[in-house]
C-alpha cells in the first residue's frame, strides 16, 4: 500500500522506498503423458525466464514492461516455451463450495541430467527384476 512516499506491507506493516517485484505465474507444463496447469512463484519464475545460473529478476522484466520496449518483453516471457525442465510437482486438493479443486505447484526445477537421471531410473527398474 502507497503510505506517502513509502510503501507498507499489509501484512507486515513494515515500510519501504521501493517495493519489490515478485513473480506469481500460472504455467502450462507438457510432457508425453499430458498437460498440466501449475501454479509457481518468485523463485522458479526467475529460472524459467532466465537460465539455472542468471535469472531473470521480476524488478528487470518489470522495468522491460514499464519502459513499452513490447518486443524485450514478448521474447523474455517466450524465453521458456518448449525447453525441457525436470520438474517435481506438489498437488494438494482443497474443498471449495463442497466441490474438490486440485492445484499444483512446482517444488522443485532443474536443467535435465539426462546420463545421471538414466542410470537413476534403471537402477531403479533393476530392483524390480
């Protein structure tokens, strides 16, 4: 909330000179089994615009936004569509006016591992024999 020239958290109440932007993105992941529609936030919405090692800050793409410069900001929010991520999912259900809504959110994100992640599943595939 703007408080003068400062701004006040309304949870908080703590106040600052510059608020912080943060990312909230509702995503659509797609893999051989299927769609799926996440839910994600600050951290792994910086990875996915970004890479694993320079991410995209939401104060950078916010800036891009602000200064009408549509072409920057188009191709930083394409940056992620059709690249692979190994992804771990958190699913919960909530009851929401007596109907059943499932909402998924990422948990963790990371570049593949292809080799690593091969010997991992046929490890675990040679307990089964």
């Amino acid at each position: 909330i703007e408080d003068g020239h400062r701004f006040r958290c309304e949870v908080c109440n703590i106040g600052v000179e510059r608020p912080s932007a943060k990312y909230i993105f509702n995503i659509k992941m797609v893999d051989y089994s299927g769609e799926l529609y996440l839910s994600t936030y600050n951290e792994f919405g910086a990875q996915l615009l970004g890479n694993m090692v320079t991410q995209v800050q939401a104060d950078e793409l916010k800036h891009l936004k602000d200064s009408n410069d549509e072409t920057s900001f188009a191709q930083a929010l394409s940056a992620p569509q059709f690249r692979e991520f190994k992804v771990t999912v958190l699913s919960t259900g909530n009851m929401y006016n007596g109907e059943q809504k499932i909402r998924h959110a990422i948990l963790r994100l990371a570049e593949p591992r292809y080799a690593q992640d091969t010997q991992e599943i046929l490890r675990h595939v040679q307990q089964f024999n």
